[in-house]
C-alpha cells in the first residue's frame, strides 16, 4: 500500500517500512511457512484485505 505524497505524506511511513523489513527478516530466518486453507477477503468499496490467512510452518522445526 501506498504512503502517498505532497500534502497527504504519511509521517509514520518511515516506522512502517522499518517494521516490515523487520517483520519479514524474521520470517525469512524460520522454517517456511506454507497455506493452511484459503483466505478469507472482506470487501470493501475502495481496497478488498485479508481478515483471515491460515499458515502452518514446513519444512525441519529448529
């Protein structure tokens, strides 16, 4: 998603962007995760977003 510009710049972008980098850094160090199921969408009029995405870990447990 984006941030936006100009007037409209979100100023917590910047800790956005830091916290997804951490976020997926730490995935990337365990074992894969894989699908559980199939997500669940809620609708909406502007953007559609995941209320629901089952996962399990694969792979060796360390």
């Amino acid at each position: 998603m984006a941030f936006s510009a100009g007037v409209h710049y979100c100023f917590g972008a910047p800790l956005a962007r830091l916290e997804a980098q951490t976020l997926l850094a730490g995935l990337l160090r365990r074992p894969a995760l894989i699908s559980a199921g199939e997500p669940r969408w809620a609708p909406g009029l502007v953007f559609r977003r995941i209320i629901d995405l089952p996962l399990s870990l694969g792979g060796a447990s360390r």
